[in-house]
C-alpha cells in the first residue's frame, strides 16, 4: 500500500483498506440488524393470533434484539468514520 507516510486508510493504489472494509461491513450489519427487527412485521409475518407465544413473545424479542444490533452497529460505523 503507497501512503504518504500517515495511517489515514487511504490506499493511493484506489484498493480498499482494511479501514474502509470494516466501515462499510458495520453500516451492512447496521442495515441488516434494522431488517431483522422489521421481519417479523412486515415480509416474514408471526402467526395472526394475539394469545399465541410467537405474537406475544417471539416478535417483541426480535424486534428488541434487531434494534439493539442496528443501534450498536450504526455507533460502531460513526466511531469507525471518524477515526478515518
């Protein structure tokens, strides 16, 4: 990798640094982590009855633990873009 003697995560070549691929891997499982807490919402819909575990339980659990790795995922992008 050619540099101008400083660790900015540029590569003058025009290659991805290994900076750059963990920013762009955190903001896709920022993405994915939003999708997983949409799912059981939207396009991998729970079963219809309100009294049942997977309404009650499961979807709530899902959509807890896709906005938890959403949230952790977009501080882990901010904090990897300004250290750029």
């Amino acid at each position: 990798m050619m540099t101008d003697g400083h660790d900015d995560g540029v590569d003058y070549k025009g290659g991805f640094t290994m900076k750059n691929i963990r920013i762009i891997l955190s903001g896709l499982t920022a993405v994915l982590g939003l999708l997983v807490g949409i799912a059981p919402y939207t396009f991998a819909k729970v079963c219809g009855m309100a009294n049942m575990h997977c309404h009650k339980v499961t979807a709530p659990t899902v959509l807890v633990f896709g906005i938890l790795i959403f949230v952790i995922s977009l501080i882990e992008t901010v904090l990897l873009w300004k250290k750029r």
